[in-house]
C-alpha cells in the first residue's frame, strides 16, 4: 500500500523512542515496581516525556495499524494501549510515594506520553 514507506517509518521511530528510553533508565530499569531504592531520572528522553518507553510502544503500534490495517490490529492496539495506561497510572502513583515533592515537580514540568 502506499502507506507502507510512512508506516514503517513510523513503527521504527517508535522504536528507537522505545530503545534510547530504556537506554536513558541505564541500571533503574525494572520489570514491575522496585523494591530496593532507585534513583529520580528526569534526565535524556526524560524531560521531554515522563514515558518515553510507552510512548516508542504506543507510536510503533500505531504505526502497525496504518501498515496492516485489519480489526484484529487495531483491536490489540486499542487492549494493550488501555492496559499499559493502567500500568502507567499506577507506577505514577508508586512514583510519588518514592519521590515525594521532585516527583510532583517533575510532572508538572513533562507530560505523560508526549
């Protein structure tokens, strides 16, 4: 299809997004909440998104959707889209009971996704 070239741009600069977040966490990368103390990072992709992992996911996805535009796509785009919105809402309120006030600075000063 003619978006095809667009498309594929689009799926990998999600990616890189994605990539150059995980990047940016260095050694604070978790899967789940950290039980052990991490520390603050508002830094590189950071202080332009407070989840520029999600962010990458979420543009590759959609990017996915223009590539191959069929029900079962856009379905699982939408799910995985609202469940990792949830995860988001929930590390922001893991976040603030770590972080306390440069947490709350910190969101008012970044946005959530972009």
């Amino acid at each position: 299809p003619r978006a095809a070239p667009f498309a594929a741009i689009v799926v990998a600069v999600g990616l890189v997004v994605a990539g150059v977040g995980i990047r940016n966490l260095g050694s604070a990368i978790r899967v789940g909440l950290p039980d052990e103390p991490t520390e603050f990072n508002g830094r590189g992709l950071y202080r332009l998104s407070r989840n520029p992992i999600y962010a990458g996911i979420f543009l590759s996805m959609i990017g996915s959707c223009v590539l191959v535009p069929a029900w079962f796509n856009f379905a699982s785009t939408a799910i995985a889209m609202v469940l990792h919105h949830r995860i988001v809402l929930a590390e922001e309120q893991f976040l603030a009971a770590r972080f306390g006030q440069a947490w709350h600075d910190y969101r008012g000063q970044v946005r959530r996704y972009i």
